[in-house]
C-alpha cells in the first residue's frame, strides 16, 4: 500500500466535495507538509486528474493557486433506489448528470431477482453513455431496508445467495460498488452539499415510503454500532393495531410515511372527498399517485392541504423525541416528501410546541432541503468519493 497513493486519493475527495481548494488548503485538511502536497497535486495534474483553476481573491500578499478536479476525467454511477422505483445516474465530478436518468421499475418486495436486474440496468447505463470503464471511479447506492454497508448486505431486500450485492454487482460491472441506507445516502448529500453542511449537530429525516433518519453528529455522520441507526419509521408512538413493514405494530411509518398519506388520500377521494384529485388517484402507481397529491397539496388544495397537515403533525410528534434525545441544531426534512415544502412546518411546529420542553425547542430550527428528491443520487454518488482512497489503492495494485 502506497501512502503517496493515498494521500492522493484523500486529494481527490476533499477536491470533490469542495469548489476549491489551495495547496495551503489540503496541507490543513491532511496535515501533511506543504512540498508532499505539492508534489501530489503536480502528479494528478499530470495524470490529467486535477487541474489550475486561477488565484484566490486577494487578502492581502501573494495570492494562492486554486485546485479543482478535472470534470471529464472521472466519473460516478449513482443509484437512488425506493421500494418500486430505481433511478440510475451518470455524473460527472461536478455532480452534473451526463445522461438522462434511467428509471427501472423494480418492486423490491417482490422481485427475487433485483439484484440481476439492477447489475443489468447499470451496465446499460454505462454503455448508453459510452464512457470508458477505466474513467468510473464507482458506484454508488442508497436502498431502503436494513442494510450493513461494511458488508454489503441488505437483510430487508435484494438478496443476493452466498455474494454481498456489493461483490455481485461489482463481479457483473468490474467495478468498485458501495452500498448503503437510503436515509444515510441522503444524509451524507446535506452534510457535504445540503442544508447540514455548515452545522455540527443535525437531523436530515428521509421523507419517502418510510421515514428515514440520518443523523449528523459532530460534524461526521452518524451510523451506530452495527450501522442500523436512524430506523425513525419504527418508534412505537401508537396503539392503532396496524401492522408495520417491520412486523411490529403501531410504528410512526403506520400513520404518517407517504405510502400510508398517500392511501389516506384514496380513501378520502372514494368517500367522496372535494379535491382535484378526483380523477388523478388511481391505484395503479403509488409513485404517480404520491406525485399527485404532493402537486395537489403545493398548489392550495384543502383535501391534498389537510392530508399532509395531519401527516406532519404526527411527523413532528416524532421530532419533539428526538429532540429530547439529541439536542441537535437542526431538523432538516428532505427526500421526496421535500416537494411539498413549506407546507410541512406549522404542523410540525405545532406538535412540538405542545410535546417539545420550550427551551429544547427553541435551540432546534426546522428547515426544508432544497435537494429533495435530488438527494438520494446526489448522495449515491458523494458515498463513492466517502470512499475513494479504498478506490485509489485498488487502481494503483491493479
């Protein structure tokens, strides 16, 4: 193992999450010497990596050069994935999309073979865009379920016989897979470009089919012993009797996740219920029909209004425990839920004026990602760079 190697990989990802870095800048953040940090940017600008981008604005004596990594010269797969649909990207190092985004329609709960499919979807992808292999620095992958990132392992879907799906995926590709949580790939997109990346203590909830949670904490993320923390969908705050995904009853996810919202509004619209809606909810697509009561909600809706009102304040019960618990700076609500913006805080608000202790509230702001539904491939795609020394060395032993 090269430490020169390495240390050149540690360069690229602090490139890659920053617009740009001096050599000052890296020498800090590495807390290496200022001739080792030269000498690597010189060889990435060699290998074509890295280039100058200009000085920095003056502050007085001689201005820094300003570092950047060359954008053509590597390149992301990133997979946002929820129980129905699989969204596949192509991005380059400045998180811009090369290819449109291919959308496979796989239902994790009931497809043996997604897995497969998924290898499949991504080779597609890559040949779509006609990028050699040797440009992919890897693959990233945000999926709901339980999932052990370390091993590559998801003990709620897509198994995948005696291989990790990370080994599979990687064994169909030739290339470097990670894995992890949907809720934490969404997490890691707002603490390194989102509305956590300037604060210590943060609580980023994954609005989608459940309700996730990631959780910044002293400014690193947080994943718990075996890597299962922020399962918020599943604490017990009702007695309703409903059976949770989880197998366990009355689950936060039973009465506030966009999948029990988005039934809700069925039902309300079968009863008779005035509402644009009307004609729009089917019970073809819980994807369409999510979208249409999101759509509906954000342009004045009062049915669409009074279902996600009544969300939020369940949703926001749920956050006065975790402020309780956590203390954090922050409780930003992203995901797909997103969409609806602001639409989501008085309720939730509300519920924590009445169950929050005032001056633990008070220390907590609520705040709406402006990534949304963006977050989870942005996401997928910062987990490969999160792990691009490991990416680095394999290239240098091959």
């Amino acid at each position: 193992m090269s430490k020169r190697t390495l240390y050149k990989g540690q360069i690229v990802k602090q490139l890659f999450f920053s617009e740009g870095l001096s050599c000052l800048d890296l020498s800090t953040r590495l807390a290496k010497s200022l001739p080792f940090i030269n000498g690597l940017l010189n060889e990435l600008i060699a290998e074509g990596l890295v280039v100058e981008t200009g000085y920095a604005p003056s502050s007085g004596g001689r201005r820094p050069l300003i570092y950047a990594l060359k954008s053509e010269m590597l390149y992301v797969i990133a997979v946002a994935m929820d129980q129905f649909v699989t969204r596949i990207a192509l991005m380059d190092m400045q998180s811009r999309r090369i290819i449109s985004i291919q959308r496979l329609e796989l239902d994790l709960a009931k497809s043996n073979t997604a897995v497969t499919e998924l290898a499949i979807a991504i080779e597609d992808v890559i040949n779509r865009a006609s990028v050699a292999k040797s440009k992919l620095a890897g693959i990233g992958i945000g999926m709901p379920g339980f999932v052990n990132a370390k091993a590559g392992i998801n003990h709620t879907f897509l198994q995948s016989g005696s291989e990790s799906i990370s080994e599979h995926i990687s064994r169909h590709t030739g290339l470097p897979v990670f894995i992890d949580n949907d809720s934490s790939v969404v997490a890691l997109a707002e603490f390194r470009f989102g509305a956590a990346r300037t604060r210590k203590n943060a609580m980023v909830v994954n609005l989608g089919w459940g309700i996730g949670l990631g959780m910044v904490l002293d400014e690193k993320l947080f994943r718990g012993n075996s890597g299962f923390a922020g399962e918020f969908s599943h604490i017990p705050l009702f007695t309703n009797g409903k059976l949770c995904s989880c197998g366990k009853h009355g689950c936060l996810e039973t009465e506030a996740s966009l999948l029990t919202i988005t039934e809700k509004a069925r039902q309300g619209i079968l009863e008779g219920k005035l509402s644009r809606l009307t004609g729009q909810i089917t019970h073809d697509s819980p994807e369409a029909d999510c979208d249409a009561l999101l759509t509906a909600a954000a342009r004045g809706d009062r049915f669409a209004v009074s279902v996600l009102m009544e969300a939020g304040y369940i949703i926001g019960r749920g956050l006065a425990i975790l402020i309780h618990i956590i203390n954090p700076e922050v409780i930003i609500i992203s995901g797909r839920g997103a969409s609806a913006g602001k639409l989501w805080l008085a309720p939730m608000q509300q519920a924590l004026n009445e169950h929050c202790i005032p001056q633990l509230a008070e220390c907590t702001s609520l705040e709406i990602s402006s990534l949304g539904t963006e977050a989870e491939i942005v996401g997928a795609a910062a987990l490969v760079m999160e792990n691009y020394e490991q990416v680095f060395l394999r290239r240098d032993a091959a």
